[in-house]
C-alpha cells in the first residue's frame, strides 16, 4: 500500500498541488492580468491526462504482481504498455549471482527488428567489480548513456559488442533491489541516440521498484521448489553409496556434450544459453523417480529379474508425476519451470531406434535435452561402480557409446561426441583424479 501511494503522490497529488499552487498565485496579482491562452494551457492540460495515464498504467502492474501474473508476463506487460512515456526497443534484466560478484544476463525482451538480441545476451556473465555498471548496483545511481559507440570506445566487454551489432545506439540502466537490497539492473534500450533524459529516470525508478518486487517473488517461488525437489532427488541417489557423486558427474557430462552441439548447424538454433543452462539443471533430475523404488530391488548386487526390472521401469512414471505436480502447482502462478525437466524424466530411457521405454518413441520424437542426458547416464554408470559391477575404463566405456549410434543414442550426437573425444576424456579424467582412494 505504502508503495502505491507513493505513486499516487509523484504522478498525481503532487502535480495537481503544483497547478493549484500556481493558479492561486495567478488569483493574487493584477486583476487586469490577461486571460491565458489556449495554446499555453494545451501543454499543462497534456500533462496532466500523462500523469493520470502513468498512473493508471502503473496501478494496472501493481495489480498484475498482486495477481500472481508470472515475472514473464510482467515483463510482456511493461514492454508492450509503457512504451508511450519511455522511448525503448529493448529491455535487458541483469541478476547478481555468486554471492553479488557476478551479473548474468536473465531476461529480455525486444522489437521484432532485435529478435535476436535477447538470445545473444541471455547467460552472459560478468564480473562487476571489472565493469563500469559496479556504482550502479552499490551506489543505486542510475545511468545514462545517449551516444553507447562513443562511450564504448576502449572497452572489449562482450556485452557491448552484441549490443553494437545489434544497433543500440543509447541506454539507461537502473539498479534492481528489495528492501534495500540490490538483485540486478535493469536496461532499457533504444537504436537511436541522444533519446533519454533524466526525466525519463524519474519515472524509472517507480517502475523499476515494481519489477525488483515481482521479480523477487518469482525468483524465491523458483528457488524453493528447485532445492525442494533437488534434495529430493539426492535422498534418492545417496540411499547407494556407490553413486555418491553420479548427479554431479553425469550432469557436467551433459553440459559438455550440449556445448559441443553447439557447433553443429543441425541443433545450433535450439541450443541456446538458455538450453544449456536447462540441462545443467535438471538433468540431475533424471532419476528422481527412483525415491519410489524400494530398495531391495534399487540396491540388489545382481541382475535383476523380469518383474523386478518392470518395477525398476516404473521410476520414470514416479520421477513425472513428481515433476508434473510442481509445474501444476507453479502453473497456478502463470508460470512454467518443470518443462525441460519433465521431458528428461520421461525420456532419458527411450532409444533412438524404438527400444526404449516407457513409450517407445524414437529419433527426434525424443526431446533433444533427453538423447543428450541419455548418452551422459550410461557414459558414467558405464565408468562408475555399481552393486552389480565394478567400473570400467574411459575407452571401454567411450566405444560402447559410440558403438550405441543410430540404435540407442542420436547419431549426431555420438559423431559430435566423436569429433571431441580428448576433451570429453580430460573431463572424464579430472573426475578420477578427485576420487577418494578405497
């Protein structure tokens, strides 16, 4: 409430009580003062319907964060409605990570004529101490920027050349906090120069408190329900010893994979930062079905039977419905987290040709995310001790993979993985050098 009537004074009390003020002085002095003229009282008039406009639009995403509306959505709805006050094509959020030393490039949104420019920045990271935005973030100091290639001139930051690729001519940047509190920075971006003024930060700062507000919500709802189900798939890892550390392996596996299909013009457009930074994860999540298996069957030091295997397969059902439950509970926010996760729950165990299970599906039927986290599961618990075996080496391990191309595993995949063989093996090899000796 506290924040709304602030609002209500900057936007409206506050400019009416300036008119009035005037008006009043204009009743004191000379009777014979002429009568204004229209054209004079267009402008103040003008101003204040902007006022009541601002106001009313700046009600309106009040009750949007009020209504659960999820950070996207809101972010939809500053984008498309505030344009007419601030002249902007692009609209950029930065988040401090690792303990406030690090920005990372987490939301955007643009023109149709900068589609690109969102993707291209997404999962950027810089260290703030080393660039120009750290008096932004400590200070709270806003920042204008009206001519960006005269003042990038001499710095190398990554980010600025997107943004000049781009065409980005001027900016204005805004710190992003709660209670005080600072979570990031906000952009607000536009391809032409010379377009901002300290006006236009003004009404910023109004509008940035709101977004710092809902984006704190959805970020605290994002990091509960990830912990929550992450130690759940933990409790189901560490009831065997033997994979202690199988989440970590076989998760930096899959990110190293997906980084390498990078370069393959087959999938470069669907692995985006935003891609990798999805199997990174919840590829640990795979296997969360398996906190339902009991564990005479989970932890039995031999082959296991028909039925038992059976039972075995129904992780995959549990790890779904886990996942499905809280993207339906989060779905009630407006709001999608799980989807990725989902897809690697249910698919990870389906095959390229049609073997797999639970339902069969083959080639690129399977989500991408699942032939990759495929390839990185058996990989490690190929090179990993099981109850039923003991580890084998990388180049065993590494051929029977390739060996699986175009029956169990994307054959663009395992070439991929062909072409980068020594770099997949030092990874490999880092994880056996931090084994602890038996």
């Amino acid at each position: 409430m506290e924040h709304t009537d602030k609002i209500f004074h900057r936007f409206l009390t506050d400019p009416i009580n300036d008119l009035f003020n005037k008006l009043t002085n204009i009743s004191i002095i000379d009777k014979n003062l002429n009568i204004i003229p229209d054209e004079e009282l267009v402008p103040v008039i003008k101003e204040i319907n902007l006022g009541f406009n601002k106001l009313d639009k700046l009600i309106e995403l009040i009750e949007n964060i009020n209504k659960d509306v999820s950070f996207e959505g809101i972010l939809k709805f500053i984008y498309s409605t505030f344009s007419e006050f601030i002249p902007y094509n692009h609209i950029g959020i930065a988040l401090l990570k690792d303990e406030d030393r690090i920005l990372e490039a987490s939301y955007g949104i643009s023109d149709p004529m900068l589609c690109e420019l969102p993707k291209k920045l997404m999962g950027l990271r810089a260290e703030i101490s080393r660039t120009s935005l750290e008096n932004i973030v400590k200070n709270g100091t806003p920042r204008i920027i009206n001519d960006l290639n005269s003042y990038t001139k001499n710095k190398d930051a990554n980010y600025n050349k997107i943004l000049m690729e781009e065409g980005i001519k001027s900016s204005i940047s805004l710190p992003l906090s709660v209670n005080e509190k600072p979570i990031g920075i906000i952009f607000f971006s536009n391809v032409m120069r010379d377009v901002y003024n300290e006006e236009h930060v003004d009404f910023l700062k109004t509008l940035s408190s709101s977004i710092a507000i809902s984006l704190n919500k959805n970020i605290f709802i994002d990091e509960m329900l990830y912990s929550t189900l992450l130690a759940l798939t933990k409790m189901a890892e560490t009831r065997d010893e033997d994979t202690a550390d199988h989440l970590d392996r076989m998760t930096a596996y899959a990110v190293k994979i997906t980084e390498f299909l990078q370069d393959d013009r087959k999938y470069e457009e669907e692995i985006t930062i935003q891609f990798i930074k999805g199997i990174e994860r919840f590829s640990a999540m795979h296997d969360i079905g398996k906190v339902g298996v009991k564990d005479g069957i989970l932890l039995k030091p031999g082959r296991l039977t028909k039925e038992e295997f059976d039972e075995m397969k129904k992780h995959v059902t549990y790890g779904v419905e886990v996942l499905k439950t809280a993207e339906s509970n989060i779905a009630k926010q407006k709001y999608s987290m799980f989807k990725m996760g989902i897809e690697i729950v249910e698919c990870h165990h389906e095959k390229w040709d049609g073997s797999g299970y639970p339902n069969n599906k083959s080639k690129t039927d399977i989500p991408l995310s699942a032939r990759i986290v495929a390839v990185s599961d058996v990989f490690d618990a190929l090179t990993s001790k099981r109850p039923y075996k003991d580890a084998y080496g990388f180049e065993e391990s590494f051929e029977y993979v390739i060996e699986g191309s175009g029956r169990h595993f994307d054959p663009v995949i395992i070439e991929t993985l062909k072409k980068h063989r020594n770099e997949f093996y030092e990874l490999y090899n880092s994880f056996q050098k931090n084994k602890p000796s038996d």
